[in-house]
C-alpha cells in the first residue's frame, strides 16, 4: 500500500451547514427562474410562444446534463486536493476543466443546427411552436461556453467549501436573468428570444465574475500562470483520469435521465390524467431533493478533503453526520410534503380529476423523501472520492432494478409504478453502501 502523508482535522455539524445551507438556497432558485420564464411569456396570451420556451428550455437541459461532470467531479478533485494541502488548491483540476469547457461550449455552438433538427425531429412541435422554439434556441445558444464555464467554477467553489461564494454567483446568475427576462420580454417585446437572452446575460455576468474571483485567489494572472509549469495541464495521467470520470458520470446522468423517461413513459400511457398527476408529484419530489442536494454537497466537499488528508476519522464523521442530517431533513420535509401537499396540488392544478388522482397517489409519493435519502447523500460521497465507476455502475444496475420491477408489478398500474420508484432510490442506497464498505479501507493509507 502507498504511503502518504495525514494531515488531521474534524468534521463537526456545523462544517456540514456551512456548505448544506448556502448550496440548498443556490440550488433551490433554479425552479424560481424557470417559473418566472414560464409566467413572462405565459401571460403575453400566446400558446406557440410558451410551448416554444418550454420544449427550448427541455432541449438545453438535456444537452447541458450531458456536461455536469464538469461541476461535479472538478468538486470532488479539487475537495482532495484541499485536502491533501496542494498548495495550488486544485488549479490544475479546474484549469483543465474550463478548457473542456470552452471547448465543449464552442463544439455546441457549431453544432447549433444539427441539435435544433433533432429538437425537432424528436419533439416534434407544430409550426408557430417551432418558430418559437428556434426564436429561443439560436439567441440562448451563445451562453453554452459561459454556462460550462460556470459548471467547472461552481465545481471548484464548491470543492473549496466556498459555498457562499457558489451561492451569491448563483442567486446574482438567476437575478440577472429574472431582471433581464421581464425588460426584454415586457419592455422591448423581444418575447420567447427576450427570455433566452435574459439566461444568456445571467450566464456571461456569472462566469466573468467567477473567473475574477479565482484569478484574485491565485494573485492575478501573472501569479496563476507562474504556478502552471509546462506541460502540466497537458498531463497524460491526469488527462485520462479526468476524461474517465467524464465518462462515467455522463452515462451515470443518462441512466438517471433515462429512469425519470421510463416512469414519465408508463405514466402515460395510463392516461393523461395519470401523467398530469405523476407530473404534480414529481414536482414536489424535486423541491425535496433540492434540500437533499445541499446534504450531498456538503458530504462530497468533506468527504473528498479527508480522501485528500489521508484521515479516515475525518471520513467517518463526514459519512456519519451527513447522513443523520439528511435524515432529519427527509422525515421533516416528507411530512411537509405529506400535510402540505393538499393545498399545493390544488394550487398546481385547477382539474379536479387530476387533484383527485394526485391525492390519491400523495402518501406513496411522499414517502419518496424518505426511500431517496440515502442515494443522495452516497452520492455526494461518491463524487468526493472520485468512486465514478461505483457511481456508473450502480446507477445503471439500480435501473435495472427498476424497470424489472415497474414491468413486473404493471397489472398494479399507478401503484406498481411508484413501488418501482421506490426500488430504485432503495437499490442505489444499497448498492452504494455496499460498495463503499468494500472501498472504505483503500481509499486510505498509513503515513
């Protein structure tokens, strides 16, 4: 085993918190912004408008997931790097991650054309919808690099446990965008190409500010380019690491997108009140899970620098309070979840057959908060160790798990498919547990 050195230090709840509370606040404006779009030019009186933005808001969602790697594993390298006293603080790590970035952001720019015909073929939206669409996708197109950007930057923030810098770049990123979008689309008419160009001015505001803040860290950028020797970024070892976790954390959010496809599939063809309602409750799921994702963070930041310092108690700690916390935060919104649904679901939705089924449905739902719990926090300790294939493979194994049994209880219908929902999150907690008690011990040591 390789020797390494230790360098010692605890984990106590309030390190959880400062990186959990200010995460969760950034990460719940998220739903906020999309809200406000939807309600701009919803009330501008035109369906092809709305729909334009909503399928275009879908198909940047599905091209920027396949890029999240860059926040999450620059996080989880550059939190071992802190870990580990480098003195250049992961700079190599999110050096090479903005280049991927760039690049990535520019490759999506010229393929701008080809992305909009899938679009296209793939939804295929009526005629004034489709030139909404279009009217969105070629003005929102231009914040690719800057929204990558942002990805690799938060990554790095976060790995530092600089959460409240992460979260004031977040909230001024989802400001500008509110601003900006009401202006554009109210007081110059711009209408679905306003709103995109709201998120564009938001992502560019974010990622030069970002970059400031981390050249400021490094002394300027005379003293961050004196800390990179030559040929560094260019390291072939740490290339091919970097370019494996890719890998496997981008078929990682293919499963998970293709799990959330599955139940939103066989939803439907139960009908439409069945998938409206489906729809209601996984809106709720993923205001939880936003609260959940502030855990995860946290865990991933502490874990990934005790993997860093070569300290297990450090690990135990992190692993121990992240996972009580969650749990607390699980039972307590769950039962929010559960007494509060009524009112909300009414809110959703004015038809009365889909609050009827939506009601029905809530108690099995709600549960949800707690059966997902553990897979967001292990998942937050798997990116901070760096455990990628851990994460790829029990992902898509735990999708197995659940389609095998959505298609084995269908005859249960609604029932059988929130059962199935409920395997799935329960298999990724048990086969990460599984995992990571078999890992624990090599992720370690002795100095």
């Amino acid at each position: 085993m390789t020797t390494r050195l230790q360098f010692p230090f605890d984990v106590r709840s309030r390190d959880v918190w400062s990186i959990a509370l200010p995460a969760s606040i950034a990460f719940i404006t998220e739903p906020v912004v999309g809200l406000v779009d939807i309600t701009v030019v919803g009330r501008l009186g035109d369906a092809a408008l709305l729909g334009g933005l909503v399928l275009g808001a879908l198909v940047f969602d599905f091209v920027f997931s396949m890029a999240y790697f860059l926040r999450i594993g620059t996080a989880g390298l550059v939190a071992q790097s802190v870990g580990a006293r480098d003195p250049r603080d992961g700079l190599l790590h999110v050096s090479r991650a903005l280049i991927i970035a760039v690049a990535v952001g520019l490759a999506v720019i010229a393929l701008a054309f080809p992305i909009l015909w899938a679009a296209n073929a793939l939804l295929a939206p009526e005629t004034s919808v489709a030139s909404a669409l279009a009217d969105y996708f070629f003005v929102r197109i231009w914040s690719a690099p800057f929204s990558l950007v942002n990805f690799a930057l938060l990554g790095w923030f976060y790995g530092r446990a600089a959460a409240r810098t992460g979260m004031m770049l977040q909230l001024l990123l989802h400001g500008i965008n509110i601003i900006c979008s009401i202006g554009l689309v109210y007081g110059l008419g711009w209408g679905v190409a306003g709103a995109a160009a709201g998120t564009l001015l938001g992502q560019i505001v974010s990622a030069l500010l970002g970059l400031s803040i981390m050249v400021r860290h490094y002394g300027g950028v005379a003293s961050l380019f004196s800390r990179i020797a030559p040929g560094e970024l260019g390291d072939a070892a740490a290339v091919r690491r970097m370019f494996g976790l890719s890998r496997d954390l981008m078929i990682r959010s293919m499963a998970l997108m293709g799990a959330y496809g599955w139940f939103a599939a066989q939803g439907s063809r139960m009908g439409e009140v069945a998938l409206a309602a489906n729809a209601v409750l996984l809106n709720l799921l993923m205001v939880v899970g936003f609260f959940l994702d502030g855990i995860a963070q946290a865990a991933e930041q502490l874990t990934g620098k005790a993997v860093g310092a070569n300290w297990r108690p450090a690990y135990d700690q992190a692993y121990r309070l992240s996972m009580i916390w969650g749990l607390f935060i699980a039972l307590g919104l769950g039962a929010a979840w559960y007494l509060g649904g009524p009112w909300v679901i009414n809110f959703m939705t004015t038809n009365a057959e889909v609050r009827a089924q939506a009601l029905t449905f809530l108690p099995v739902a709600a549960l949800c908060a707690l059966s997902f719990m553990p897979a967001f926090v292990y998942d937050g300790i798997l990116i901070g160790t760096t455990q990628n294939v851990v994460m790829r493979n029990g992902m898509i194994a735990s999708l197995v798990v659940f389609v095998g049994v959505a298609l084995l209880l269908r005859d249960w219908g609604n029932w059988g498919l929130w059962a199935a929902m409920h395997s799935w999150f329960l298999a990724r907690g048990a086969i990460y547990w599984w995992a990571l008690e078999r890992k624990k011990a090599g992720l370690f040591s002795p100095a």
